[in-house]
C-alpha cells in the first residue's frame, strides 16, 4: 500500500484559515442578507393596535409621546424599549407589547386606579390601589375629597395598608380618614374628615388597629359626658387609656401614670 506523505505545517495551516475565512463569509452573508430582509419596506411597522384600560388616554396621546421614538421594522423593533415607552405615559402602570404578524404591534394596558392623594392634594403625586405612588392630573371630579396619604420614600404600601384597616373603624363614628401621616421616626398621625386630629403612635397595623378600636368604642360615651362636644385631638400613645381634648374642654380617660409611649 502507498502512504500519502503528510502535508507541510504551512500548507495545513493555510487550509485551516481558508476554512475559517469561509466560514466567517458565509455567517457575514447571511447576516447581511438576514438584515436586508428585516429592514425591507414589507416589514415596516403597519400599526399599533392598544387595548385594555385606556380610560385616561387616546390615539392623539400615543402619537404625541410615541411616534418620533420608534426605530426600526416589524421585525427589528425593540418590544421591551416600546414597554418602557407606554409605561412612561401617564396613568399607565403596566404594558405588555406583542407581534402581530404580518406587520402589527398589539399592546394591552392596565392603568393606575387612583385612591388617594400621596402627599398634599394637587401636589401632582397619586396612589393607585397597589399603594404605588405615581404622578399623574387626575380628571376625577372626586379628587378634591380623596384622602392625603403619606410617608418616607419606599413606604406607601404601608401607608395604603393602614389607611385601608382604620377606615372601616372610625366609620363607626361616622367619620373618615382625611390624611394619615407616617413620620420618618415612625409614628402615625391620622386627622379625620371632622377635623379631629388623633396621634396613634408606633407599631404596626396590628398593634395600633386595637388602641384604636379600643378609642372609638369609648369615645362617644366621653363626649356625651361633656354635651356632644366635637373632638379636637387624641392621644392614643399611653399602654393603657389615651388623652383626649374636646373642643373647649380637656380630659384624659383611664389615667395612667407615666408618659404616653414615644
């Protein structure tokens, strides 16, 4: 048998890097051929079909804010950048964008539901009902009597989760939150829609919710005792009673020595 005498070093290399040129042509090729169908007048993007919540927002909007911003064909375009770009329009809190073949976009929304002021009532901050704080002009006739919430950054779910546990309760005295306050050194402060303005103190819901309903149950026996009168402000820190000051009189029921809790 005759042996095929081995190629030089040099002449394999040269076979090596012919191969890998190529390769690397033909990948180049069909990436330029890849990209020229993309970017081909048939994939331009024919339109935007947008659905779900849309109570806040109209065509003319989404034009507006969208329209100069959208780069590319039907095929290049970057969904998660359109995503970002609806959930940056106002009132809109979630966008989930989708190829429609041949040449469509379809994008479904959910929008905030505002519930209450965050912060002072006009200051252009909203809380939806995920205790979410967003900025929005709310078009809601109602908005003038919505609550102010408030507190330090990152807890507004824990404001919202308070105010949703004392509403049912001071409802019993025929009254409603008009603003609950968490202090950065956390104490929480309510004033109710009648004025009244009621330090509750530090702890969680499932601390204070008891002191609480503990006050409203007493409370309208107390005034009766002093002709009606309306309450100006309460104290509810002390471990085994509170401090009460009624329009034109000052009391404190079930005394208790000490002071109230910081």
């Amino acid at each position: 048998m005759v042996q095929t005498p081995a190629l030089p070093l040099d002449v394999k290399l040269m076979g090596w890097v012919a191969h890998a040129l190529f390769v690397v042509f033909a990948v180049l090729g069909l990436g330029s051929v890849g990209l020229w169908a993309a970017r081909h007048p048939a994939w331009s993007l024919g339109g935007i079909s947008v659905r779900g919540d849309v109570t806040h927002q109209n065509a003319v909007t989404f034009r507006a804010q969208l329209s100069s911003r959208l780069q590319g064909s039907f095929l290049t375009l970057d969904l998660q950048e359109i995503q970002r770009l609806f959930e940056g329009v106002p009132w809109v809190r979630r966008a989930v964008v989708q190829r429609e073949f041949p040449n469509r976009l379809r994008v479904t929304l959910e929008e905030h539901q505002a519930v209450a002021w965050w912060g002072e009532a006009g200051g252009g901050q909203l809380l939806n009902t995920q205790g979410e704080v967003f900025e929005a002009n709310p078009d809601d006739p109602q908005a003038d009597q919505w609550s102010e919430l408030l507190g330090p950054e990152g807890q507004s779910g824990r404001v919202y989760a308070l105010f949703q546990a004392l509403r049912p309760v001071f409802a019993r005295m025929d009254q409603d939150v008009a603003r609950l306050e968490l202090s950065n050194r956390g104490n929480w402060k309510v004033t109710l829609d009648g004025g009244a303005r009621i330090d509750l103190g530090r702890g969680e819901p499932a601390d204070l919710l008891p002191r609480t309903e503990a006050f409203v149950a007493t409370v309208t026996t107390l005034r009766q005792r002093y002709g009606g009168r309306d309450i100006e402000s309460a104290d509810l820190r002390y471990p085994n009673g509170y401090a009460l000051r009624l329009r034109g009189v000052s009391t404190l029921e079930d005394p208790v020595p000490g002071k109230p809790k910081p």
